[in-house]
C-alpha cells in the first residue's frame, strides 16, 4: 500500500529564513502533487510534478521531485506571513488514478515576524 | 464556471441521527471522488464515482455509509446512524477524467454531538 510521509508536521519561522519541506513515498510514482490549505478552506493546487527531476517555481515556493529516492521537496525562500497555512503532498501510485492518490499528513506552517 | 459547489458547509447532528453530504462537479466533470479529513490529519480517499457508478468505494467504512452519483443531480454521501468519530470535514474533488487534474470543494464540516 502506498504511504506518504511528509516532515516537519509543524513548523514555526521568521519572516526572511528558508527551509525545506520534504515528502516521502513508498512506492513507485511519477506524478506528484503539492497542495495548499488554509484554516476552513479547500485546498488549493500549487504544484503538480510529473517526471524524475521536475522543478516547479511559483513565487517564493519551490517544488522537486526526485522518483528514485522518491522523495519531494517544497523549498520556501524568505517566507513572508502570508506562506502560513498547511501543505500537503499527495502521490498518485502506479495505477496512476486518481483514486489512487494518497495524502501526506500535512506540514503546518506558521511564520513569524 | 463555478467550481466544486459542496453543501451543507456545516452541519451538526446528534448521535444515531443521519447526515446527507451533497457535491456538484465542475462542469464538464463526471469523475467525483470524496475524502476525509480529520482534525490535524490529511486526507483520506473513501470513494470514487463516475455517473451511475461506484468505481472504487475502497476507502469508505463497509457499514454506514454509502455513496451515490445519479444521473441527474449531485453525487450525495450519505452517513446512516452517525456517531461522534464520524466528526470531520468531508471534502469533495472533481475531474474531467481518472488522470485529470483533481479540483476540490470547500468541503462539509459534520459534527456530532
């Protein structure tokens, strides 16, 4: 069965620093999502990676996605308030359906001034 | 093109008491797929329904619940005798077809008294 384990669970910066969300799965996958949700709301598409290597920028927010470590990374460059929400990664498994897609347990950030 | 339209987006109900969960797609999609998500939690993948059809209902418990997608109106899940683990926010996502891009609802927030 396929798992996906996203790290931190919480995570707490100032405004201005960088760090790394990172996303891990257990089975093979070509497609991988990053998803962006706020407080009562939906979540909100931010990235979709399809192939070994992809690299996604939008903004200060910057998605990988390595298929053979089968590892994703968010990369957050000068977080401005604004960034705090919940991100998840979702990995679509080797049906590659959508019903077969599995969500990490979310990465709650909050940034400070 | 209005999005996912999900409603009630809360409802309370008290112990052995019945919820009714109601999502239209986007227009255009006949791929509805429904998820739970607990407090602190990711999603949780219960079903996934095509017009008419139960196409994976792998996720969702045996007994209580129950998924439809008619014809004509919104898919509607339905959570028989609830109880207060039911509590949760149920969202909803559409696509246009089983590798499409998934879109969500804002989701149904029951709670169970």
């Amino acid at each position: 069965e396929l798992k996906v384990e996203q790290n931190p669970l919480f995570l707490s910066m100032q405004e201005g620093k960088n760090y790394t969300i990172y996303c891990n799965y257990s089975t093979t996958s070509d497609r991988l999502y990053w998803y962006r949700q706020d407080p009562g709301k939906s979540l909100e598409s931010l990235f979709v990676l399809l192939s070994n290597g992809a690299v996604k920028q939008e903004g200060r927010l910057m998605a990988s996605l390595d298929t053979k470590a089968r590892l994703s990374t968010l990369h957050i460059t000068a977080a401005v308030h604004d960034l705090s929400a919940t991100y998840f990664c979702a990995v679509e498994g080797t049906e590659t359906n959508n019903n077969d897609m599995r969500f990490g347990a979310g990465t709650r950030l909050t940034v400070k001034p | 093109n209005a999005g996912v339209m999900q409603n009630p987006r809360h409802l309370v109900r008290r112990r052995g008491q019945e919820a009714r969960l109601r999502c239209s797609p986007m227009k255009g999609h006949s791929h509805v797929y429904w998820y739970r998500q607990l407090p602190e939690e990711g999603l949780k993948f219960m079903v996934y329904l095509q017009k008419e059809n139960i196409i994976d209902e792998s996720g969702m418990p045996k007994e209580r619940f129950s998924a439809e997608f008619p014809k004509e109106g919104p898919s509607i899940l339905r959570i028989q005798q609830v109880v207060r683990g039911d509590s949760a926010a149920y969202f909803c996502a559409s696509s246009w077809g089983i590798t499409g891009e998934l879109f969500f609802g804002e989701g149904s927030r029951l709670t169970v008294l």
